[in-house]
C-alpha cells in the first residue's frame, strides 16, 4: 500500500530565515504530487503541483519554491520566510494514470511558525 | 477556472440527528467531486467521492448526491455521533487534465453535540 511521509512534523523559525520541507511517497510510482498550505482555521490553497520529475507548476506568486529531485520526493523551500509563511503544509499524491480520477491522499504535515 | 462555493460554514447539531453540507461548482467539465473530513491539528482524510456518472453514493451513515445540471453537490450525514465533529471539505476536479489539481471549498465546520 502507498505512505506518505512528510517532515519535520513541527518547525519554529525565525523571519528571513530559509526553510526546506520534504515530501516522500512510498509504494507507487510517477504520483503527482502537491503541495498544500493552510492558515489556522482556513481551507486549503495550493501551493505547487508536479506530474513529474523538475516538472513543477505554481499556482500562487510568493517567496516559496518546489522541486522535485526524484520520482517519489517533493521539496518546499524558501530562502527567506515571512511571518505570513506561517500555517500547516500539506503534501498529497495522487495516481498519475491516464484515465484516473483524482484521489489525493495526504501526507501528516509540518507545522510552521514565524516567529 | 473553477470556483467551490460550500456552505454552511459552521453547523451545529443534536447527537443523532442529520447533518447536511452543500457546495457548488463553476465549471461544468469538473466530473470528480470528493469530500474529506480533517480533525484538529490532523490532515484531511477522504471519506467518499462521487464521479459525474452517478448521481447518489452512500457508505454507511454518509452518502453524496451529485446534481451535474445544478453543478451541486452534497454531503448527507446520518445519526450523527460527537465523533463526527471536524472540519469537512468539498472539492472538485476534472479528470483526463495535465493539471489533476482538486479546487477545495473553504470548509464546514460540525460540531455535534452530546
């Protein structure tokens, strides 16, 4: 069965500071993957999404970027944070099928805060 | 692109009864409609997902009607239980698309009272 895996689970940092995020998914091959990020009490806005190997794709202008070295690892990073940054990351994968429908499944998330 | 209205955004209710969440969709080609359901602190978990070919799905106490001319759908919770209460999210996404992006809803919080 595929897991998903996602740290640090918790992360406190300072303003400006860089910040790296790992993604790893486990038990499938080519998922699409996604990055989620969601402000306290708030809904879910995506943040990137990759159908492939350095193929990344972004949906919100900002201070953060993703990559994607391997088949099954998804990287969030920042080379300088914002107190804005702050909120619950989310990775999540779906099957990259031709034909399939869109199932995502999470990762545990990180917790960040800019202090 | 598409757009996910859902609401209520809070719901409150008595142990047992029935709790309903609606949401509505912009884009009539979106033919892939999960809900998922995220506790405190907790990721979201996918509870049900219904596809544009069928109108009705159910599993156990929850179950989602799809109305595609409306472009709405709905999640229909039955004898609720206090375990039930956390945030629930409605998306939707077109199948067959490079993007394979889901476009959340901005969730509904349920409490269910004891």
């Amino acid at each position: 069965s595929q897991t998903i895996h996602q740290w640090p689970a918790t992360l406190v940092q300072p303003v400006g500071s860089p910040l790296s995020l790992e993604c790893t998914v486990e038990g499938t091959s080519n998922p699409n993957l996604y990055w989620y990020r969601q402000a306290a009490g708030r809904g879910l806005q995506l943040l990137f999404y990759s159908v492939g190997i350095g193929q990344i794709s972004s949906e919100v202008p900002q201070n953060l970027s993703a990559s994607r070295p391997q088949d099954r690892q998804f990287i969030l990073s920042s080379k300088k944070l914002l107190l804005s940054d702050s909120g619950f990351y989310l990775c999540a994968w779906s099957a990259s099928l031709w034909g399939a429908y869109n199932e995502q499944f999470f990762g545990p998330g990180t917790r960040l805060t800019v202090l | 692109g598409e757009n996910v209205e859902q609401h209520p955004s809070t719901l409150s209710v008595q142990e047992g009864d029935s709790a309903v969440i609606k949401c509505t969709y912009s884009d009539s080609a979106s033919n892939y409609f999960p809900w998922y359901k995220q506790e405190l602190g907790k990721r979201p978990q996918l509870i049900i997902d219904i596809r544009s070919n069928v109108g009705e799905k159910k599993d156990q106490r929850i179950a989602v009607t799809l109305n595609k001319t409306a472009k709405h759908f709905s999640l229909h919770i039955t004898e609720t239980q206090p375990e039930d209460s956390a945030v629930y999210f409605c998306a939707a996404s077109i199948r067959d698309t490079g993007r394979r992006a889901l476009t959340f809803g901005s969730g509904t919080r349920l409490q269910v009272q004891p």
